[in-house]
C-alpha cells in the first residue's frame, strides 16, 4: 500500500510538472533591407544616356537593347530601343500591349504619365501588382527619332508577397532611368 502511494504520488507530480504553458509567439516579418541606392551614368554607344544603380551590371545586346542585371534581387530591367521611322503609333501600341498582357494575372495596373519637355523625353510607367511575370513596365520617346522600352523580370516564380520589397527598390531605379535618360 505504501508503495502504491509513492509510485501514484511521482506519477502525479510529472503529469503534473510536465505541463508545459503555451504562449503565442510574436508575428515576425522577413525584412529585406537594400543598401542605399548610387548612380552612375551608362553611356554606352547608343543613341542614349541615363544613370543606373551601381548594384546593376550592364549587358548590351545588338542593337542598344541593354540588360541591367541585379543579382542581389535576382531580378533584371531589360531595355529595348528601337528608332522611330514614321511607325511612332505602332510602337506606342506595341508597348502598351506588351503591358497589359500581364492583366490575366495582375491584381492592376497602374499607368503614370512621365513629360519631360527640356529634355524631350515623352514616356508612360506602368506599376504591376499581383502575381504578374513582370512588376513593372515602360516606356520613353522623344516622338520622332528614339524609342526605348522597359520591363522588369524577378528569375523566380511570380508571387507578390515575395517580391514586393526587390520590385519597389527596382521601381525607384526604372523612374531614376526614366528621369535621367537624354537622347544623343
């Protein structure tokens, strides 16, 4: 009997002491912090200049179409210029259509138009939200000789939630590009 009681009383005490409180845990957020950004002017041989972040790396392709890669954010800009030859509506409905072909899967999008009259660059900037291949597009005229489009890309699959810190750090890099750029 005596024994019953040790081995019923140490039985009790670890069920008892083996309770263990559940206390909530505190939301945590990823934080993706950039570095500050710095610009330099790319003045590669073409018919344009403008300043790019000094994380990117520039891969010129034929014809002045020119590829800023930024490997931190695993995400480029690619830009394609072309020369305007009496086919300026043409062009505009081209990049207009390459932008709204994300609508299927994009939340929005949201145009912003860009004048720059002393400079003589014309443009639209479209901002992307949701799952969309491409977060942001764009585009810069003067209207009668130059043509250059934009389009950021992230190298993984889309989801917006993800992405949304590298895509806004990159969107302030496309409208410094858009800012800078002057034609030769």
């Amino acid at each position: 009997m005596k024994h019953r009681f040790i081995v019923y009383s140490i039985s009790a005490l670890l069920l008892l002491g083996c309770k263990n409180d559940v206390l909530p845990k505190p939301n945590a957020m990823l934080r993706l912090d950039y570095p500050q950004a710095k610009y330099k002017e790319i003045n590669e041989n073409c018919a344009y200049t403008f300043e790019i972040n000094t994380l990117a790396s520039v891969k010129e392709n034929k014809d002045c179409s020119l590829v800023l890669d930024y490997p931190m954010m695993k995400g480029s800009v690619f830009l394609t210029y072309k020369k305007v030859e009496g086919n300026i509506k043409e062009l505009l409905i081209d990049a207009q259509k390459l932008t709204y072909e994300h609508v299927v899967k994009a939340d929005g999008i949201a145009p912003k138009e860009y004048l720059n009259q002393d400079a003589q660059v014309y443009g639209m900037f479209y901002e992307v939200s949701g799952n969309a291949a491409s977060q942001s597009q764009f585009y810069v005229t003067d209207s009668t000789n130059h043509f250059v489009t934009g389009s950021l890309y992230f190298y993984a699959k889309p989801n917006f939630d993800s992405i949304l810190p590298a895509a806004a750090y990159l969107q302030n890099d496309i409208l410094r590009i858009m800012e800078t750029l002057r034609w030769k």
